[in-house]
C-alpha cells in the first residue's frame, strides 16, 4: 500500500515540493510542501493536504477558507522530487491573500508589482485573523 510513498524523493526534511495547478484551464495556483502523511492524507481524502512548514502541522487546505482543493490527478516528476496536483479549485481562490493565484506578482520595470485582482477581502475570508 505504502510502496507508492516510497518511490518520492524525500528531502533532508522529509518533504517534497507539491504543486497545485487548475485542472481545467492550466493555471498554477500555489506551491506548497508535503510529507509523507500530507501526501497519504491528499491520495486518500481526494482533497489536497500540505504540510505547513511554519506551523509545523498537516494543513488541509481550505479547512479554514472554505477553498478546498479537490485532487483530479497527482503526478510525479521524472526525478521522483516534485508532485504535480490537478484540482478544482473551490471558491476560484487559492491564495490567503484572495486572489485566483499565490503567483499573483509580475516583475515590472524592477519591481514585483500585484497583477491579479482581490476576489475576496481576506479579511471576509479568515474573520478570526489579523
């Protein structure tokens, strides 16, 4: 059962990057870390599951914005040290900030400058932070 997780290059910390791209339109939506539980948790549930490397704990996402990620499909890269998720975006926001991507920033005549639009106040979003 477990033999799948063993085939993942592990990093020195025990995770391996996780990629969240838009099933339908292509669109990467976040990078994100998993362990092994996170990644077991992910192929079981169907929902994406990260490990939070400030918290230190699983991290489901969307289990506080309501913006779940329901895996379509998981890939593995050539090298065994990355994993691609496929998802349908719940809500049509990924970002704690509000908006569609964390990729939200451009490089602009030497500067990041936002790109994207807020789709929702993060302050609607998370009513108990800040």
């Amino acid at each position: 059962m477990s033999d799948w997780l063993d085939e993942v290059a592990w990093d020195e910390r025990g995770l391996v990057p996780a990629i969240a791209q838009d099933a339908e339109g292509g669109r990467v939506l976040t990078l994100a870390w998993m362990n092994r539980e996170a990644l077991a948790a992910t192929a079981e549930s169907g929902y994406a599951t990260y490990w939070s490397r400030s918290r230190g704990k699983l991290w489901r996402k969307g289990e506080s914005s309501g913006h779940r990620q329901r895996v379509v499909e998981m890939r593995l890269d050539c090298d065994n040290d990355a994993v691609l998720l496929r998802v349908e975006q719940a809500g049509g926001i990924a970002c704690h900030t509000g908006r569609e991507s964390c990729f939200f920033r451009r490089l602009e005549d030497g500067a990041w400058r936002a790109a994207d639009p807020v789709l929702k106040d993060p302050a609607e979003i998370y009513p108990n932070h800040g």
